[in-house]
C-alpha cells in the first residue's frame, strides 16, 4: 500500500508496505536536479541509497534508481532528496518518481 508523500525538513517521503521476497525498483525520471534516493526500514535502517545510475537508458546519469528485493514484511520508507548543498528539495525543484513493489497494492483513498 502506498501512501501519500509528505515534505519534512524539506525532503520527500514515501511510505509503503512491502512482503519478503518481493523486488522493488524505484527509478527517478526527469529531474532538475540532482537526485539521492533513499530506502529504509521501518525502524529507520539505511538499505540502499544512490545518487547517479547509469543503469537506466532512459534517465541522466544525475537520476536516482534503487532495485531491492526485500527480505522480510514490512513498511519501508523511500526519500527523495537533492546530491547538491544540504540534501534539502528547494523551490522550484521537480521529478517523476517511477515506483513498483511485487504484489503491492495502491491505496488512493486519502
């Protein structure tokens, strides 16, 4: 289940739920800036980070991509934030976030 991003401390912050087994990949698209991404559990464990990937054709080399497989259930915490100064997503910043999660279902109920 996906659920709405919030700002704080000015980076974004999507939560979702994910089984064991399951393989995620969360790519950023379309950036003007340079993107991190980040995943973590729920417990705020860092499991993979990334600033530059070449392995998407379809993206810069400044995009983000992360392909996980998730060992155990649970909810996890992905965050976008900027490679450039502090980490923080300022005004007038913008990206399309690409994400899929084996058998996760989406919750657009807000």
């Amino acid at each position: 289940m996906w659920r709405i991003s919030i700002k704080l401390e000015a980076s974004e912050y999507y939560s979702f739920s994910a089984s064991e087994g399951a393989r995620g990949i969360f790519d950023i698209d379309a950036a003007n800036f340079a993107t991190i991404l980040t995943l973590y559990d729920d417990v705020g464990t860092m499991l993979a980070r990334n600033d530059d990937s070449d392995a998407d054709p379809g993206s810069s080399s400044f995009s983000s991509l992360i392909d996980f497989v998730f060992d155990e259930d649970g909810e996890y915490y992905l965050v976008v934030s900027q490679y450039d100064g502090d980490g923080l997503l300022s005004e007038g910043l913008s990206y399309i976030l690409h994400a899929s999660v084996e058998g996760a279902s989406i919750d657009c109920a807000a």
